[in-house]
C-alpha cells in the first residue's frame, strides 16, 4: 500500500513538471570591456584559440594594467595554476548561468565569494600560465560553455583583431583627492612631469578633482615616492605623490590619461 501511494505521487509529480512550462532562461548580463572606462584595447579573436570564443587584450606597455570586472556577480574563482594553462585567474559568477574568465594575471585583487560591481578592479594584467606575453585572455561562458562575447549586447568581431573602447563604470570617471603639501603651494605642470612647464600653483589643503592619472616624472612627497601624476585640469597636472587619494597607486576606476 505503502509502495502504491509513493508510486501515484511520484507520477503527479511527474505530470505537474511536464506541464509547467520550462523556466525562462535568464537575460545575459550586460557585460562591458573588462578594463576602466575610457581606456582602448586591442581584441584578438582566432579559430586556433582555446576556448574559440575567448579574446586576447593587448595594449601598449600592458603589464600591470588593472582588469576590472565587466558585470556585477559575486568571484567564484581565485586560482593559481602555476605555469600551466590560464595561470592565475579569477572567475566571475554573474547568476543565470553567466560566467566570465579572466587568466593570465598578475596578482589578485579580490577573494572567493566577493560580491563585485562594474569596474571593480579584480587584478592586475600579466603573463603567467601558459602565456607567451602580457595579455588578457578573457572568456564569457554560459552553464560552462564557452559562448560568442558580447560587450553591450554587440558581438565581438569573429575572427580578426578590433579595438574596442570600455565604458565600463563610467559614471564615476572622476576622483578627487587633497592636497598635502606640509604648507607650501604645489606647483602645477602642463604634462606629467616637473620637466613640464609650471602653470600655476595649488595650496596646501586644495580638494581637486581627479579626471585621469597617468606616469610620468618619480617624485618624493609626503605620501612617498611616485611615478604617478593626476590630471586636475586640461593641460594642468600634479604629482600624486603630494595628493590623499585614498588609493596607494592609481584611483580604481579613474582612467589612465
Ligand atoms: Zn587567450
């Protein structure tokens, strides 16, 4: 009797799922370049690559560059496959099924189970695995299977090699930072570098606006010594090493001049 009744549940459960209709597959993310706003990189496509659909970004002078994530999800991978495949790489959960792939980094900028936004800086570009260069191999999978990228719903160009323009995050484009100087004004330079003309000054305790950072001159202020240098202006730049930021190096998502 026991068996019976087990046996007519289990068949109107049975029916009940053949007649509910299939779960509606949930939209992709909308996935943007996995680099800061405003920053341009190269995207290699090829058929000989592994997985096909992956793109390789390159930039000039690349090694080190922040990668950010390309949509919101929380990191489901950290790993570390020493000098075999991906290398370091980290993995992306963005729910429905959506997964994306960054390999060949650095170093890591984030940790297992981390919710992460639009422009969250994940880690850093390299070589390690089995690169030949400072690259980053990105992937965008769906239920683990490798699928065409697409960056704003466009598909990426199969097969060949196209720039592509991030507008990842932009809506907080800007940083602001302090100027700490113990006193004296800052002076202010026409590029990014004291060999640059002085064209003006700032005072001790100025709060400036940050539109892009780049390298230039190493200098040795009150926060150390840095190669960086802040745009606060058009043509009107100052040495990081003399601004609070908040960040010890580049500004996460602030673009690079
Ligand atoms: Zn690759």
């Amino acid at each position: 009797m026991g068996k019976r009744w087990f046996s007519l549940i289990a068949a109107g459960l049975l029916a009940v799922g053949t007649l509910l209709p299939a779960a509606p597959a949930m939209a992709a993310p909308t996935f943007k370049l996995p680099f800061p706003c405003g920053q341009s990189w190269s995207g290699q496509t090829r058929t000989d690559h592994s997985p096909a659909y992956a793109v390789d970004f390159n930039r000039t002078d690349d090694l080190g560059d922040p990668v950010v994530a390309s949509a919101p999800g929380t990191v489901d991978r950290v790993t570390d496959l020493g000098g075999t495949s991906y290398g370091k790489y980290v993995r992306i959960d963005h729910g429905g099924g959506y997964t994306t792939y960054y390999a060949h980094l650095n170093g890591f900028n984030v940790s297992v189970g981390q919710s992460v936004g639009y422009g969250k800086v994940i880690g850093w570009v390299g070589s390690t695995g089995g690169s030949s260069g400072p690259h980053l191999h990105y992937e965008q999978r769906l239920n683990g299977a490798d699928i065409q990228v697409r960056f704003n719903g466009s598909l990426a160009l199969y097969w060949g090699t196209k720039s592509y323009t991030s507008d990842n995050n932009c809506s907080s484009t800007t940083g602001s930072g302090t100027v700490n100087t113990s006193g004296t004004a800052l002076t202010v330079r026409s590029g990014p570098g004291t060999g640059y003309d002085a064209v003006g000054t700032v005072a001790d305790g100025t709060r400036v606006t940050i539109y892009c950072q780049t390298s230039g001159t190493s200098v040795t202020g009150t926060y150390g010594t840095s190669s960086i240098w802040d745009r606060i202006g058009t043509g009107r730049y100052i040495a990081d090493a003399y601004v609070y930021t908040g960040s010890d190096g580049y500004i996460p998502n602030v673009p690079r001049c």
